[in-house]
C-alpha cells in the first residue's frame, strides 16, 4: 500500500499575521477532506501517523511519491506494461 508521512514543521511559521495563519490552516483543511474524499486514509504506524491510499495509480496521480520500501514498490507494477510486442 502507497503511503507517505506528512510532517508539519512549519505550516505558519511564515505568517505575518492570525489572518494569514487562518488561511493556511484552512487550505490545509481543504486538501484533506478532498483527499479523504478521493480515499485517501490516515494510519497509525507505531508513533508516525501516515496517510496511505489502495490504489497506487490514484496515489501516485496526485504527484505523491511513496515511501514503502522499494521491493513493495516493486509489486505495484503491471507485468503486462513489461511485455514487448512480438
């Protein structure tokens, strides 16, 4: 399963002012509840919180890069995109 960690390290750090910080909050607010939306799923992996999505096409669609290890990445790709033509 695709998954990544999100990390909030300085959201509003470069906020001059509460309204900016609002701002920034809410935007932020918006992305997750259309990544919810489009199946998107938070996880508790031991004290990391990771947000994770079944289909590797619709994860990696939104410009996501997973961080699984690279032989479970390995298992998302299609033997049939491999095959040459005869």
């Amino acid at each position: 399963m695709s998954y990544f960690t999100w990390k909030e390290t300085g959201l509003t750090t470069d906020c001059a002012s509460l309204e900016s910080m609002a701002s920034r909050f809410e935007e932020s607010a918006k992305l997750m509840r259309r990544m919810s939306k489009e199946g998107f799923k938070l996880k508790k992996q031991g004290t990391r919180q990771i947000i994770t999505h079944e289909n590797s096409d619709v994860f990696s669609s939104w410009g996501f890069i997973s961080e699984e290890s690279p032989f479970k990445q390995l298992t998302f790709i299609s033997t049939d995109n491999n095959k040459t033509a005869n």
